[in-house]
C-alpha cells in the first residue's frame, strides 16, 4: 500500500497558485518526499523531491512540514497544461515508488 | 534532463503471441531499471525492478515466466510479456534510476499501450 494519502482532485484557476497537499504520517527518518505528475496517456514526470527542507526549482516549490509527516506542493502560477495527475511518493533507499492514486488537477481558464 | 524512451509506443498483437518491450536510456548509464503497468484510470503498479547484469526483483503476484525482464546493458531493459492474452492488455511504463542532488531519482519513458485481441 501506498504511504500518503492525498486528495482525489482539486481545481485551480489559471494564473493563480496551485497547493497539493500530502499526508505520510508515516515516513520514517531516511526517506524522501517524491513529486510526479502524469499527463493523460504519458509517462509520470519528475517535479522535485525533498527530505526535510523546503525545496524549489524552475518547476514547484515543496514544503514540508517540520515534524515531515505532510508536505505540499505548489505551482507558483498554474496554467492549462498544468492540468494532470499529481502523485506524493515515499522511497527510501531502494528507490522503489508505490503509487497511491493522486490527485487529480484541474486548471481552469 | 535525462530521457528514457519506450520502443514501440503502442502494439496490437493476437492472443497467444508474446511482446517485447524495449526501454532505453538515451543520455546517461542505468543500473537499474524499473517496470510498471497501469490499468485504465488506475494507478501505476510496480511490476518488477531490473538490475543489470542480474536477475529481476518481481513484485508479489507478477508471474516471471509470464514478464521476462532482460537488463543486458547499462542502456538497455527488455519486458517481453509471453503468451499474451487479452488481460494483458494496459499501458507498460519504464523507469530508470539516477542521481539526482542529495539522492536519487527515477526518469520515466513515454509508456508502451499493448492491446491483445
């Protein structure tokens, strides 16, 4: 089973911030905060990942809380391709990714 | 950034008649690849992870004779899905594993649609 737990959808107005939450209340000490998202019909894309500091790049920004057992991402100014299936993911060491169903992003002219 | 790729894209093929799958890395050295499947509106599930040089780690309840993982290059992972059947039919997906700042990471392909009449 999956480590997170995240909403199964959310609208965001284009031009506005996009903030995807996710629970692993479970994470333990040596594991990583992974972000993907999927568009329709194409393999998952790699956004950003963090172990306990707050993170950015060109793409999102990840901010994860101080006790690490949620984390949020945030698509600073959302557009219509943003529009996907955005997936947390919990790995340690092995690097193995067990999915958990994501949430369904929808961008909105 | 680092690309995986997927060969072919989509295949149709009868039942009963086996699959290959390539996938590749294009820019960079992969010891380790993984393979997933996902069913319409379903999540990727991990199926097997393929490290080169050795046998393939399968996920519990993936037959290995059926999903024969071959990871013969630092480039190059094969999943040739045998005897297919209708059942069969999802869209596969590779990953390959890379450094990436403070740790690791996987780069996805594009995916592989098989449809098995």
């Amino acid at each position: 089973d999956a480590k997170t737990t995240q909403p199964t959808s959310m609208d965001c107005a284009e031009g506005r911030a996009a903030n995807l939450p996710c629970n692993h209340s479970t994470i333990s000490g040596n594991e990583y905060v992974y972000w993907y998202r999927q568009i329709h019909s194409q393999g998952p894309q790699y956004i950003i990942h963090g172990l306990k500091n707050n993170e950015t790049n060109e793409m999102a920004s990840l901010i994860i809380t101080e006790d690490r057992k949620s984390s949020t991402l945030i698509l600073p100014h959302a557009t219509l391709r943003d529009t996907a299936v955005y997936y947390c993911i919990v790995t340690s060491g092995t690097y193995k990714y067990i999915f958990g169903t994501g949430t369904r992003l929808k961008v909105l002219a | 950034g680092a690309v995986v790729s997927q060969h072919p894209s989509w295949v149709i093929c009868k039942s009963g008649t086996s699959v290959k799958i390539e996938c590749r890395s294009l820019d960079f050295q992969a010891t380790t690849m993984f393979w997933y499947r996902q069913f319409p509106k379903q999540s990727l599930m991990l199926m097997a992870t393929s490290n080169e040089g050795s046998k393939a780690t399968y996920e519990q309840g993936v037959e290995k004779d059926k999903f024969l993982i071959n990871h013969a290059s630092l480039t190059l992972s094969t999943l040739t899905v045998t005897s297919a059947h209708p059942e069969d039919s999802s869209f596969y997906i590779c990953s390959a594993r890379i450094p990436i700042g403070s740790g690791e990471t996987q780069y996805f392909g594009p995916g592989t649609r098989l449809l098995v009449l």
